[in-house]
C-alpha cells in the first residue's frame, strides 16, 4: 500500500492511524508548495488534487474518512466497527465533516497555513466567525464526551482520529479550548498514543522508501 500525503490536517489523521495500526504502508510525500498534487499522475489518482490518496493494489481512495475506515478494516480492528457502533462512528465523521471541522479548520488556515505558504495575515472577520462557530460545535462535542471516554463510548475508534484533528494545533491555531475541559481530557489520551503524537514519517526515511521502489 502506498500512501500520499503531505503534513497538513487530513493526511495527518490518515497516517496516525496507519502507523497507530502497524500497517505496511509506504509513505509517499507530496510536496503542496511546489505543486506536486497538480502533476497529471497524481491527478489520475485524485482529480481534486489533494492529499491523503491511498493506493492498495487496483484500488485507489481519495477522502480521508474513506481512507481511515478501509485501513481499519484492512486491519481487522474495531476502530471501525461492525456492529451497531458503525452508526454512531458514522454519524461522529459527518458531524465533524459538516460543522466541527469546517469551523476549527478555518482557524488553522488563518493562522497556519497562510503564514506557511506566505498568503498573507489572518483574515479578521474570518477568524471572528470561526472562533464563533467553533464554540458554539466544541459545547456539543463537550457536552457529549462527558462521562464518556471516547466518542462513542469506552472505545477507540476512527472517529476520534477525525474529530480530533486539529487538537494538536490548538495552541497555533488559536482554537479556544479555555472552557472544554472535557475536550482537551479527551485529546490529552489520545496524545497518549505515539503515533497521535508522531503520524509522519521522516522525510529522510521516505526519500529513501522512494529510492527504493
């Protein structure tokens, strides 16, 4: 299997799963700042022209939800669960998708991203829009964590490597975290986890991975 990635937000919960679950994964980097997701090979893997994409054998995904529930189940383990969990863990990834994310990933651009790739300052009515709607979502997400370990239930699963994600960026990205104390309880034993901490690999060592193949 190779995986493309880059280190930015949705890779980043892609390759925390695939090194939490030991998978035999080669990590291909795709440099964004010099336009390598624009290339005709990469787009012949993903017409959008983001990252993460996963190629195993004749199948090729793009999405990074997509990607985490086929590598989960790839490996046989419960982070995407069979039974009636799934709905739950399903429902979990398209709130994130639709309102959590959206309103936290804003913030990250703003802050981040634009001051990586040199676009400029933040966006002040942006961010104040942002930081609104991410506390208005964080209230929900802590008002259902509490008495409850992970997302759905006492289990890990995809789902938190999704909502999470932005987590550990908060201090960069300004997230308001002041009044969640079950959110960053809940992050804090997911940063337990090494390969939450540490989900990218050297570049050093996938330069060599690439040599190789």
């Amino acid at each position: 299997m190779k995986l493309y990635y880059f280190d930015v937000l949705n890779p980043r919960k892609v390759c925390a799963l695939a090194r939490h679950l030991a998978l035999p994964v080669e990590f291909v980097h795709v440099n964004l700042g010099k336009g390598e997701h624009k290339t005709p090979a990469f787009l012949a893997m993903n017409p959008n022209g983001k990252v993460p994409v996963l190629v195993d054998g004749e199948t090729t995904l793009w999405e990074s939800n997509a990607i985490m529930c086929y590598l989960a189940r790839k490996a046989g383990s419960d982070l995407w669960p069979t039974d009636a969990r799934q709905f739950e863990v399903l429902r979990w990834l398209m709130w994130d998708a639709t309102e959590f994310a959206p309103k936290a990933g804003t913030l990250y651009f703003e802050h981040i991203i634009k001051s990586r790739f040199g676009m400029g300052g933040p966006d002040l009515a942006e961010v104040q829009k942002a930081t609104e709607g991410f506390l208005r979502f964080a209230a929900v997400l802590e008002a259902h964590l509490r008495g409850r370990s992970y997302l759905v239930g006492e289990a890990l699963s995809v789902a938190d490597f999704a909502v999470a994600i932005t987590l550990p960026y908060a201090q960069q990205a300004q997230l308001p975290l002041e009044s969640f104390p079950e959110i960053r309880r809940w992050h804090a034993q997911l940063n337990a986890l090494p390969a939450w901490r540490e989900p990218f690999p050297e570049l050093a060592g996938t330069a060599a991975l690439a040599k190789a193949a």
